[in-house]
C-alpha cells in the first residue's frame, strides 16, 4: 500500500485507510476543492478519526452533489500503552482500559449535522475497533493527566462494522421491545447507556426525520417511530 498517502498522518487514521482499501482506490484525491481520502469509483469515502464538527462544511458540500460515506471508528477496547520521555520507545506500561465503546456513540458527533442522514447522496460507516492509545509524559502539557499526554492511537483490528444509508437505519438503535412512544429514559434504560447520550440519539433521530414528538408524560416529551 505504498500509494496510500501516509506521509505526516496520524497512525489510526493511515492504517484505517489502508484497512479500507480495495484495488482501484484512488487516494488523497481533490473533489470540489477538498481533499478526500478514497475514490472508489463515483463513491468518495473520507475516514474520520475525531470530532465531526471539523468537517460539517466539507461533507455537507460534497454530499450536495456526490456520493459520499463518513467512516467513523468506534473503540470497542482499548489498551493504553505509557512510553517513556519524548524520543524513547521504552514501554513503561500496558493496560486494558476498563472503557467499552458500543455503536451508539456515534451520535456524540452526529449531532453535527443530522439532517445530513436524509440526503440519499450521504452513508454513515461505524467501525468497531481495538486500538492502543499510545500515551508520552510532558511535564507542560496533560496535567489532567499528571502530565500524561496522547501521542497516537494505534489500530489493533476491527472487529465490526455497520452501513447505515437513511433515516430508517438508524431506527435500528431503538430497541423493539419499547412501547409505541417513549421518553429519552425509556430509551436509555433499554440500551444500558446514560440518558444524555439517549438524548443526543432522540435528538438526531428527530432531525433526520426518523422519529417525532407525539405527546408528554408529566414533564417527559414522548416519542415514536
């Protein structure tokens, strides 16, 4: 894969897109005057390893006129690995962070640009994966960490991956076993996840026009599909 344009990329992102590639990808390839990571045909594919809010006006203008797919990676488990000082690769430590990642964590950054999922241009890709997160000691920096600070992340594999390509994919995230209308802590006790992000769901699903508002409870807004 040595016409994958790694130079200067961060460790997850380069071995994401190598993962990613088929034969006849093209890379690294100007589409609008953006930079987008694989050309696959008339599909363009960009891989993003952070926030989505850094990207909401160039997926936004390319999904205007463009196929396009957002792949996002998600880590199920995670192993932080400590090195020594700036410039040594001495291993100090490795440990498995007690932290699981599950698909819903996708709408933390969803909520960038949710509406994006009713343009039938725009598919979502979430990866689940194992990765190290490599971590270096800078006395001026990570203090929150003691000083502790994240050099790169490394891809370990992937152990999952899902399409979701409208509106209705995503109403897979709502567990059948609700009633017809629900509150965000219905939602969240059904999915074992906290109830701001059950709420970040509810907001992106509503956005994307996959459930609606169809009443209260108390001082509860109810849901549906």
């Amino acid at each position: 894969m040595n016409d994958i344009g790694t130079l200067n990329e961060k460790s997850l992102h380069a071995s994401l897109k190598e993962w990613y590639a088929r034969p006849g990808d093209r890379f690294e390839v100007s589409i609008d005057g953006f930079v987008i990571d694989i050309l696959r045909d008339k599909l363009l594919v960009e891989i993003q390893t952070s926030g989505f809010s850094s990207i909401k006006r160039k997926v936004q203008a390319l999904a205007a006129n463009h196929r396009l797919r957002l792949v996002y990676p998600i880590a199920s488990e995670k192993w932080i690995v400590r090195l020594a000082k700036d410039g040594d690769s001495t291993v100090l430590s490795r440990r498995r962070s007690p932290k699981r990642g599950s698909l819903e964590q996708v709408f933390r950054e969803l909520v960038s640009f949710p509406k994006l999922m009713a343009n039938p241009n725009f598919s979502l890709e979430v990866l689940l994966i194992l990765e190290e997160e490599v971590r270096r000691h800078d006395k001026n920096r990570g203090w929150r960490r003691g000083g502790w600070v994240t050099h790169e992340r490394r891809l370990l594999d992937v152990v999952k991956q899902r399409v979701f390509k409208g509106p209705m994919d995503l109403l897979a995230f709502i567990p059948l076993n609700l009633s017809d209308s629900w509150t965000t802590a219905d939602l969240a006790a059904a999915i074992r996840q906290p109830r701001w992000l059950a709420q970040k769901m509810v907001y992106c699903l509503r956005e994307a026009g996959a459930v609606s508002v169809v009443g209260k409870q108390g001082n509860a807004i109810l849901y549906a599909r």
